[in-house]
C-alpha cells in the first residue's frame, strides 16, 4: 500500500528525471545550435569570397572583351589596307 508520502517521492522522482531530460535537451540544442551558427559564418565568407571571385572574373572579362574588340578592330585595318 502506498502512502502520500510513497505518491509525493515518486512524483518527484519523476518530475527530476522530467527535468533532467528537458536539461539534456537543452544542451543538446544549445550545441546544435553553436554549431550551425558557426556552420552559417562558415558559408557566409564563402559566399562572400565566391561573390569577391565573380566580379574580379567579371571585371577580367570585360578586359578581354575589350581587347578583343581593339584587337579586331586592329586587324580589319589591316585588311582593308592590304585589299587597297
């Protein structure tokens, strides 16, 4: 037969071990959570140097396009010289 006294200790035997495992819980999201912070900084600079890459290839390619531009130009003035 068991008493209030039996009821109350297993209720808060049960409400620790509740406890308990909400705590872990907790912890386990708190590390998750580090972790993709740190997971999302990570990508961001990538991102960020990916960005950096693009324009600086950009920037290059509009340079060739230009030369290349002058360079034709170049050499349709040296054909229509040399059909003269």
């Amino acid at each position: 037969m068991t008493t209030k006294l039996d009821e109350a200790k297993g209720l808060d035997e049960a409400k620790g071990k509740v406890n308990n495992a909400l705590s872990r819980l907790e912890k386990m999201i708190e590390q998750r959570l580090r972790e993709e912070t740190a997971r999302a900084d990570e990508l961001a600079a990538k991102l960020s140097a990916l960005e950096s890459q693009h324009e600086e290839l950009k920037r290059v390619a509009s340079d060739v396009e230009a030369r290349l531009e002058r360079a034709m130009t170049h050499i349709r003035g040296l054909l229509t010289a040399d059909q003269r």
